[in-house]
C-alpha cells in the first residue's frame, strides 16, 4: 500500500513541475489527470481503512483447533474420573516433647558467701515432659478395590509404629492398616474399613511405548489436595540408586521414566495413560534434574496381588549371588575379558558374593564367576539379571552361560524364594 501511494504521489510531482510550461489546454488536461489522481488516492484509502479490524474481531474469527480441544477434554475427563479413587496418606507418630529447665552447677557446692555471687547462674537443660501424636510424613495412594485395598510406595507405609490415616478429597478420612509390602519393590498394600468405593482400572504396563502420554496424580507435597501433571514416557527399563526422606537407601530397576512433574507427596500415585488405566506407580524423583521421574510398571502390582490372592504371601524368586553389573569402568578395574554380563563379587567379607544355602551355592555358581546370559538373551545394563530373575516365579528353573577360568560352561537353576532375614 505504502509503496502505490509513493508511486502514484511522485507521478503527481513530476507533472506539477512540468506544469509550469504548459499551455492553458494542456493545463486543463493535466488538471483532470490530477483530479483522477486524487479520487484514486481517495478511493485506495477508504478501501484499507474499511479492512482494518479490531483486535477482538481478528481473535473471534480464529477457529479453535478441533484436535488440540479434544485431546484437552480427554485429559480433563480423565482426570475428573480418576481423582475420587487418589487420596491421601499422613504418617503419624507418638514423638517424645521435651521440656527445657534451668540448673546452677555449682549449687551443690559449699561456696563461701564472697564467691557465691561470681557462680549464680543458670545452665539449660532439656528432659521429656511426656510423648504426643504428630505428623511426620505424608505420601499418595489409589484404590484398587471397591472394599478399601490401596495400593502405594513401600517407602511410604514403612514405619511399623506409626498409624496412617487416608484421606479423600471430599473431606473423608479413614484409618488403615498395612496388610502386605513388597519384599523387593517399592511397593505396599494398604486397607480401610469402607465399602461401594471408586478404583481404578489397571493396565498393561508391558505394552508402553517411548512418547505415550502419561497423566500424574498425587497429593503434591503433602498437601491434601490433588494436583495433576502431564508429560510422556521418556524412558524404559531405567535402573536408579534412590534414598528416601529418613536416609534409606535402595536399588530400583526396570523402572518407567517419565517428564510428568512428580515430587515427593506424589509418592505412591498413579500414572496413568489415555485409557484412563493405571500404568505405573509414581515412586521417585531424580534430585537435582527437572522433569525427570520414575514409576513402578503396573504389571509389578499386578502381580503382587496374583500372589497374594493365590499364596496369602508375596513370594520373590531367589538366585542368591551379590554382583556387579560390567560397564566400561568395572571391566577396566577387574581386567574381566567381557564388557558386559555380571561379576559375581562382593567386597564386604560379612556378605559374601554366593549366599550360603542359597540356589547359587547349591548348583554351583562361584565368586568371581561372569554370569554372560540367562536362558540365552544377553545380560546388559538394558537387559538386566534383576529382572530376567524377577520376571520368573519360584520354583522355575534358569539357564545361566558362565565364564570361569577361561572357559565357557552351562548351569541350570532352580530358582528359590528370597528370604525373609534378606527382605528386610
């Protein structure tokens, strides 16, 4: 536009300076010719000013895009269904209260009246005045059954002198009381006394795929209220080192990696997929990284409850062997002729690397052994023997590829059920 006024303004100065030469007739010609300029310029102007439109006329004229407003109400209908079967878990305990008093520790001394005056003061000190219940923790569970079962972390329902109260969004609150954990996993099922209770479907944690949409729920925090998170899956079959509030320290592997935001109060909450199905259990964060979390898959608890439907217990399959995991830095240092599989070693001479009495003991798997493959797939830092071993029952019977002593041999295992001195 700016460039046609220009064009059509510097046509009419050219002809205003040659008019000054022209005759009376050609005068009249270049008047009607600027007459006709004008009314173009008139007639260009009105033109854009009747397109130029409110700002609030150009936002109402864009369409909503239809696949970004239904992927939003998928996400908000899943979240509406399922945060009625999401509580709460606070932690209490009896705590010892102190009270704080003065002595004189020279009281007891016979001090002449002119020294008495230079010791006339007062040391605090502390003496427990008695115990009361208080808070010290509070994690997330879900429903899994209409009768009260909730599933949640370990880590949050470890405490055997303490009580746990649930408590639901509407206000409600219950007292529950542990009735299994997890050997191994971070995992525990608790109970309350309730019935006709909203749960929520478990899915098939097998069956996730890098990019899946995945959807937190939890108590954030530790404050009562449920807060959402959404992101996708950015990892599977993840290994971690992971401690808790109280300094306790575990190994969790074959774990589900998410970038939905999860923090410490989400602990024991679900992640949940488009279907609306529970595909993992929210159990840790990475400290120090944004957006980086991790789940227990769904098929862990599943099982978990398959063995205690069927046993009355939980049941973990044993091999008995303490190793570690070859990487580039473990083969460096051992001079092992293998980069990967496992090094059957132990460093603490009050833990020794075959388990006395063990599976491995009693077939014959000895230190320093490199255990390459369990029934023919490789053993990597992807495809761990933690979970080869945990994705069998007990009872079943494993074929290990070893390397000892420069050659190649083949055992078969029984695998046994992990002790309960080595549970806890």
């Amino acid at each position: 536009m700016r460039k046609k006024l220009f064009l059509i303004l510097a046509v009419v100065l050219i002809l205003l300076i040659f008019s000054f030469n022209l005759t009376k007739a050609q005068n009249n010609n270049l008047e009607a010719i600027l007459n006709l300029l004008k009314n173009l310029i008139t007639q260009q102007a009105g033109q854009n000013q009747s397109k130029i439109e409110s700002p609030e006329s150009i936002f109402q004229k864009i369409p909503e895009y239809k696949p970004v407003a239904e992927y939003e109400k998928l996400i908000t209908d899943i979240v509406e269904k399922a945060s009625p079967a999401v509580v709460s878990i606070v932690i209490s305990k009896n705590v010892p209260v102190f009270e704080r008093y003065y002595i004189n520790p020279f009281e007891e001394f016979d001090l002449p009246p002119e020294f008495k005056e230079f010791f006339e003061f007062q040391i605090p000190q502390y003496r427990q005045k008695g115990i009361e219940k208080k808070q010290v923790g509070a994690g997330t569970g879900f429903i899994i059954s209409s009768d009260g079962l909730i599933a949640t972390n370990k880590h949050v329902v470890i405490e055997k002198d303490a009580e746990y109260t649930v408590y639901f969004n509407d206000g409600r609150k219950y007292k529950a009381k542990v009735v299994a954990i997890h050997p191994v996993d971070d995992l525990a099922i608790i109970k309350i006394n309730a019935k006709n209770l909203p749960y929520l479907t478990l899915g098939d944690s097998d069956k996730l795929k890098l990019g899946q949409t995945v959807i937190a729920i939890g108590n954030a925090l530790g404050e009562f209220q449920n807060t959402v998170s959404v992101g996708v899956v950015s990892g599977l079959k993840r290994s971690i080192i992971a401690t808790d509030e109280k300094g306790r320290v575990e190994r969790l592997e074959g774990l589900i990696q998410t970038d939905a935001a999860i923090n410490p109060g989400n602990s024991g909450g679900p992640l949940i997929n488009l279907k609306g199905e529970v595909i993992g259990i929210n159990t840790a964060i990475a400290r120090g990284a944004e957006n980086i979390g991790f789940a227990i898959p769904v098929n862990r608890l599943k099982n978990m409850l398959y063995e205690i439907s069927l046993k009355g217990k939980i049941e973990v399959p044993f091999l008995g062997i303490r190793y570690l995991i070859i990487t580039e830095e473990v083969q460096k240092q051992f001079n092992l002729p293998f980069d990967y599989g496992v090094y059957v070693y132990s460093d603490d001479p009050k833990k020794p690397a075959v388990i006395p009495n063990s599976p491995a003991e009693q077939y014959g798997i000895k230190e320093k052994d490199i255990i390459l493959e369990i029934n023919g797939q490789k053993i990597t830092l992807q495809n761990t023997l933690a979970e080869a071993i945990r994705s069998k029952k007990v009872g079943d019977e494993v074929l290990l590829k070893i390397y000892r002593n420069g050659k190649i041999i083949y055992l078969k295992v029984k695998l046994g059920s992990l002790p309960k001195e080595l549970s806890e």
